[in-house]
C-alpha cells in the first residue's frame, strides 16, 4: 500500500504508511453517507490531514473495486461519457464497518502504550510540544464528537472533561506558583551577592 520505500529510513514516519486496514476502515466509513467517489475521498483525506496525506488512485481504487467484489458497496454511474462512478456501502457493508469500529477500540490503548515507549526516545522538549500540539487538536476532536453523544453519556463525559481540566489547570496554576517563588528567591539571592 505505501508508495514510500522501506529502504527509507523516515518510511515508517510518513503519512503513506498508514496500515491498510486503516484506510479500508475509513473509506468504507465515508461510503455510509451516500454515493461517494474516489476522487471526493481522496480529497476528504487530504482535506482531514491539512494535506499532510492524499492517497493517490492506485492507493484508493483497488480498495473500492474490493469492497465492491465482497458485496460491501455498489457502484453507481450518472452522467455521460465519461460516466461519473460513485460508490454507497451494503446492508454488509454496514456489519462489516461496525465490526471493524468495535475492534478499533483496542487501538487507544496501544496508543498511549506507543506514547510512553515514544517519551523514552525525545527529549522532554520536544514531547511536550508534540503532546500539547495533540492535546489542542484532540480538544477540537471532542467537542464536535461529545455533541453526537446522547444526552446522559454526554453529561457524563462533560463532567469527566471538566474534572481533568480542573485537575490539569490546578496542577499548572501550582507549578507556576513555585517556580515563581524560586525565581524571586534567586533574584533576592544574586542581589545579595552584588552588595556583599
């Protein structure tokens, strides 16, 4: 599926080498909201990654013309010559998405096991910049997710939101406060040192 030769030692970083079974997932998702295209998910990718990835035809097609011969979608053609080809997902297709959903809730987990062997790897510098990077994005992430939660899970969660973000900002609030009260101490300190 990757375009990016493994001889290159950056290969398993680059956004081509997303797993394949990531991708199928995806598209068969976007297949839910009606006649889709290729192009048009092609596009969506791009588009969702701040063109950071934009899987080509070869990448895309064969997986949609699969999807077709294992009766998870249906094609359709509108239009002349050329005929425009889009494609929906199957009432199997359906089952076979939500099979793959509930299995991808194991993946969070190997996540954050992925995180912790990362940290061991980057200076501290450079991984709190990346986790902060992902804590800003992952907050848009929630509150558009959290608003498709029916009502008491939704409660729910927004207290279990607001519990971390008190405990997170209490914690930062207390941090600032002691490296403040150094600081002064050192200031107070060298300034000693200057009149003795």
């Amino acid at each position: 599926m990757s375009s990016v030769p493994e001889s290159d030692p950056h290969h398993w970083t680059h956004p081509q080498a997303v797993p394949r079974g990531f991708l199928r997932l995806y598209i068969l998702s976007q297949l839910v909201s009606g006649k889709v295209t290729g192009y048009g998910i092609m596009s969506a990718i791009e588009e969702k990654t701040e063109g950071a990835w934009r899987p080509g035809p070869g990448t895309i097609y064969p997986v949609l013309k699969g999807f077709v011969r294992e009766d998870l979608a249906r094609v359709s053609k509108t239009g002349r010559k050329p005929a425009t080809i889009s494609y929906s997902i199957t009432a199997k297709g359906m089952t076979e998405l939500q099979e793959m959903k509930q299995s991808l809730a194991s993946v969070g987990r190997k996540e954050r096991v992925l995180m912790r062997l990362l940290s061991d790897l980057l200076p501290p510098e450079t991984l709190t910049r990346i986790v902060l990077s992902r804590a800003r994005e992952n907050s848009e992430l929630l509150r558009e997710k959290i608003l498709e939660i029916p009502v008491p899970g939704r409660i729910e969660m927004l207290k279990e939101l607001k519990l971390l973000s008190d405990t997170q900002s209490s914690w930062a609030e207390q941090e600032l406060s002691r490296m403040a009260i150094a600081q002064r101490a050192m200031r107070r300190s060298r300034a000693r040192r200057v009149q003795v």
